[in-house]
C-alpha cells in the first residue's frame, strides 16, 4: 500500500517535470534575449537619428519660411509706394 502511494507520487512529480521541461524548451535564452535586446536597440537608435534630422529639417524649414514672409512683406510695401 505505501509502495503503491510512493509510486503515484513519484509518478505526479515525473509528469510535474515532464510539464515544466516543455515549458522551459519554450523559453528564449540569454544569449538569444541579449541579441533581440540589442537589435531592439540599434532599431530605436536609428529611429532616433531619423528624428533628430526631421527636427533640424523643421527647424530650418520655420527659419525659411520666416524670412520668405519678411521677404513678401517688403515687396508688398514696395508695391503698394510704386
């Protein structure tokens, strides 16, 4: 009888790490996780660069603009004197 309770024992705990051997095959490893991570981060390091470069461009697009309307402003005085 306690040979029997042992043996079911034994038998849950063998399945309980049948279960989790599964479940860890599933898992990344550290060298695969380092990996994702970095090119994880080259990715957000290019989108930052594209970033930084549309602001300049907006910065300077806003300076452009800025002058072309001083620009027209003086042409619309020097029309409206002609």
């Amino acid at each position: 009888m306690e040979k029997q309770r042992l043996e079911k024992t034994v038998d849950k705990i063998a399945l309980e790490v049948i279960k989790h051997t599964e479940a860890i095959k599933g898992l990344v490893t550290k060298g695969e996780f380092v990996e994702f991570k970095n090119e994880n981060f080259t990715r957000l390091d290019n989108m930052m660069t594209v970033l930084q470069r549309l602001d300049q461009e907006r910065v300077f697009t806003v300076e452009r603009i800025r002058r072309l309307e001083e620009d027209i402003e003086k042409i619309k005085t020097h029309l409206a004197l002609s």
